[in-house]
C-alpha cells in the first residue's frame, strides 16, 4: 500500500535529486552568496503560505484554497531537499549548509509549520478535543499541546532557545507517532509527524554544526552522534510522558466525546 509517509520522503528525496545536478552549476557561487538567495526565496514561500493559510482560516469549505495549498506546501519539502543535494558537489557543503541564510531559512520554515499546527488545532478544537479524549488525553493537555507547538515555533526563531524548542517539539512529534500507534491507527496519520520529526534532526544536526567563537565545532561523526542520542532520549519522555498521561488523569477531566 503506498502511503502518504511514502509520499512526504518522496518530496524530500526529489528535492535532494534537483539540488544535486543544480550543486555543479552553482558550486563556483560563494556559499554566502547562495545562502542568502535560498533565504529570500523561503521567505516568499512563507509569505506566500501565510496568505493561503489566512484565507482558509477565513474562508470555509473552498476547494480551490485546498488545492492549492497542497502543492505550495510540498514546495518546503522539496525546498528542504534540494538545500541538501546542492551541498553534494561543493567542496565547502559543511560551510554552505551551516550558513546562517541556511539554517535560519530552515528554522522558519519549520517553525511556520508548527505555528500552523498550533493555530489550526486552536480552530478545530472540537474534532481534535475528540480525539484527544478518544485517546485517553484530557482537554487540558490538548490546550498545553496548542500552546507548546505555538512557543516552540517562536523559540525556534530566537538562538538561544532553539535547543529547547527542537527537543520540546521532538517529544511532541514523537508522542504523536505513539499516540496513533497505541491508537492503531493507520500510518497515514503519522505522515505530518515523521516528515517533521526528520527535518528536526536535520537542523539539530546543522545547529549543533554551525561555526562559534565560543567552541570548536564537532566533527559531523560527532554532531550525528549527539543529535541521535537527544532523539532517542525524546523518544523514551515521549513515550514515559504518554503513559503518565493516560494513567494519571481522574475521568471527571475528561471531556465527553459529541456524538
């Protein structure tokens, strides 16, 4: 069965394959240079996205707005790729990809998407309240999950908490993959999270790359080990966290599920 998780990394992928035969035409352009044009052409994809996303909010049950979101949302994806495949040819692909255009371009359009998530949930709190109660969550908690999405999102634009904001979201993706997964449910509804949950170790990986005056930056070996342990241990909150949640929660919390 082809699934929509299939669909998510095959964006990505295709992604990487345009950036990588565009790496050896653009690879004599300082990474600088390249840097700042990915950023400006990210900044109008947001631009662009926050339009579409305000227009739906105000405009209800439009087919036209739907399908054209879509596609302007995969466009990140296979931005987010094509980032990484023009970096294959270079022979400075650690300095282009840890550039501040780079990963600040990367930062805001995972923090958009969060934002996104967080507000959307915010306007469709009855179907999500229902399935947070089908899940053994109380209201209170999908409130704190609005709020968190919300703050991460912002702490991911602001340096000095963006090592916060990447583990709070992890545990958040992570717990929702476990969440469908306790629920049975089929891994179509995991595709948000796993596509997010990839471009969070991404940037981690980048983030903890990038060059300071404060420390020598690790080698890659080192970064992939670092970021790899920090998802692990977000797996295993996420996890810890989901039981509690289920476990300590009185019913008298809970709010009845509309029928």
């Amino acid at each position: 069965m082809f699934y929509r998780v299939d669909y998510v990394l095959a964006v990505l992928f295709a992604g990487f394959l345009l950036g990588v035969p565009l790496s050896r035409s653009l690879r004599q352009i300082a990474s600088a240079r390249l840097a700042r044009s990915c950023y400006f052409l990210v900044v109008i994809l947001l631009v662009v996205r926050t339009a579409l996303f305000s227009a739906s909010l105000l405009v209800t049950g439009s087919s036209l707005l739907k399908h054209i979101s879509g596609p302007v949302g995969d466009l990140s994806g296979l931005l987010f790729g094509a980032l990484l495949g023009l970096a294959v040819r270079r022979t400075d692909a650690r300095q282009f990809l840890t550039e501040p255009g780079i990963v600040d371009a990367l930062r805001m359009t995972v923090a958009f998407t969060f934002a996104m998530a967080g507000m959307g949930k915010a306007f469709t709190m009855t179907p999500m309240t229902e399935f947070f109660v089908q899940s053994g969550y109380s209201v209170a908690f999908l409130k704190f999950i609005v709020i968190a999405e919300i703050f991460g999102a912002l702490g991911l634009l602001v340096p000095w908490s963006v090592v916060p904001a990447l583990l709070g979201l992890a545990v958040d993706m992570f717990g929702a993959v476990l969440t469908h997964v306790h629920n049975a449910d089929s891994l179509n509804d995991s595709t948000g999270a796993i596509g997010l949950l990839i471009r969070l170790f991404v940037i981690g990986i980048l983030w903890t790359l990038r060059p300071r005056t404060d420390r020598v930056s690790p080698t890659v070996r080192a970064a992939l080990a670092q970021v790899t342990a920090a998802a692990a241990s977000c797996l295993l909150l996420a996890l810890a966290g989901s039981i509690v949640m289920r476990h300590s929660i009185p019913p008298a919390t809970l709010a009845p599920v509309s029928r």
